[in-house]
C-alpha cells in the first residue's frame, strides 16, 4: 500500500498509474487505507515500464489517496497523474 497527502478534488474524473515488474491484477485507490475504493486500474505488468487509465470517483473536497494492489507477482509503482 502507498499512500499520498492532500489533494483538492474538484473535477478529477481519471487517473493514470505509471508501473513496472511481473505482475497481474488491480491497483485498488480510495481514500484511506481500509476506505471505499474509488477507482481500479487494470494491471498486467510485463517488465517494462507501462500505463494504465481508469475513471474514479472521488469525494470532493481535500482528501487523501491509497493505492492497494490486488493479484499477483510484483508491482513497482512509478506514479500517477490525476485528469
């Protein structure tokens, strides 16, 4: 899990994670660790580094992101670009 403080939502509707590694799954996103999961991105790691968009829904308002992953191998997580 890796989490980051504080963002201002407003009209974000998308985000795109940049990773790497041998993996498959979702990286689940939400609010707080253990929160409502806003947004899923896809996950199918290969080596190199890639990109996966997906729509969130988030609260508006100040809030925090948790990034979760969900499957199998392992994940480096790069970054994230919030649309």
């Amino acid at each position: 899990m890796a989490g980051f403080k504080y963002f201002t939502f407003t009209d974000t509707r998308e985000i795109t994670v940049e990773f790497s590694g041998r993996a498959e799954g979702f990286l689940h996103i939400s609010h707080s660790p253990e929160g409502e999961i806003i947004g899923s991105a896809e996950i199918l790691a290969e080596g190199q580094h890639q990109t996966s968009r997906t729509a969130i829904r988030p609260r508006p308002g100040i809030q925090a992101l948790y990034f979760r992953f969900e499957g199998s191998g392992s994940l480096n997580f790069h970054s994230f670009t919030l649309e």
